[in-house]
C-alpha cells in the first residue's frame, strides 16, 4: 500500500514500527489521513505493534488526541506484576504448595 512521508511519520508517532508497515493492506490494516485530525489507524485484529486501545469498529484514535490510557494501565499492572514475581521467585514448586495449604486449607479428596 503506498503511503505518503508525512503519514507514515504520524503512524510511527502513534507507536508502529517500520515493520509494520508491510502488514497495510488497505483492507485488514489501513489508515485515513485528516489534515486538522492526523492519522488513526485500522487494525481491529491488533496485527500491528500498535498498543493503545483500538475501538470496536476497528479504528483506533485520531494521531493529535494522543491516547495512552492503555499503556498506562497496562505499563503499572506490568510493574505490579513484576515486583510480585521477583518476591515469589526463588521458592521452589513445593514450598508454593505449603504456603497454599496453610493459607487455604488441604483439599479434602
């Protein structure tokens, strides 16, 4: 799909990568161009790197409103995720398993 310098500019500002522009097909991934709005891009199969919040319709949002409410949630919850897994590494299988039936009781079979 040819695009134009300018737009491809606007769409790696949004977060995709050169690679990602081998996936435009002008119908499963896409893209229109505004003059006042910018970009927004069409992937409603998240096959691009895209990584923000792509809407039911498929189209993402317009490049000038700068949406990462995503990546901002998803970016804290990772940390969490993170710090909880360096605190559980290290234990091995069975001393999860004791900490779990101390907490929660053996399971009667």
């Amino acid at each position: 799909m040819e695009m134009e310098a300018l737009h491809k500019k606007l769409l790696l500002g949004m977060g995709l990568k050169e690679e990602d522009f081998l996936l435009f097909d002008g119908k499963h991934v896409t893209y229109e161009y505004d003059a006042e709005k910018g970009v927004r891009l069409y992937d409603p199969y998240y096959r691009t790197s895209y990584n923000e919040y792509i809407g039911m319709d498929g189209w993402s949002v317009w490049s000038t409103e700068t949406d990462t409410f995503i990546s901002e949630v998803f970016g804290a919850a990772k940390a969490e995720a993170e710090k909880r897994e360096k605190i559980s590494r290290g234990k091995s299988g069975e001393e999860l398993a004791q900490a779990l039936e101390k907490k929660f009781g053996k399971k009667d079979k």
